[in-house]
C-alpha cells in the first residue's frame, strides 16, 4: 500500500487552499471524503484537528472501516 497525502495536495484541495477559508466547504469536502470512503483507509494528518476528530474518523468508524495512520 501507497502512503497517501494530505488534502491541501489534492487537486481540489490545493485549488482550495487558500482560496476557500469557509469551514463549512472543508467540512463538506471531509464529510464527502469519509462517506465515499472504501476501507481500510490510510490517514495522513500532521495533527489530529477538529475536523478529523468531529467527522472524519467518527464517520469512518461508523462504517466500519479500518484507519492506518501513517
């Protein structure tokens, strides 16, 4: 398995950042992020915010679905 990177250096994430300080469209981005996930997923975060800590990882262990940190 491949380690994985961050949102900002996603297409959509990198044409975001820094553009798009709302909380709510990254929010969305990590809501939608989590629910199309297919696990196990690898989650490479330099801290763990408020973010992965409120949607991500809750969402992803709903589901199930296996967490890698890297």
């Amino acid at each position: 398995m491949t380690l994985g990177t961050t949102v900002e250096k996603t297409l959509i994430g990198n044409l975001a950042n820094g553009k798009i300080s709302n909380p709510y469209f990254w929010k969305a981005a990590s809501w939608t992020f989590s629910r199309n996930a297919i696990g196990p997923v690898q989650a490479v975060i330099r801290s763990e915010g408020p973010i992965w800590s409120t949607i991500e990882r809750p969402y992803l262990m709903r589901k199930s679905i296996g967490i890698i940190y890297k």
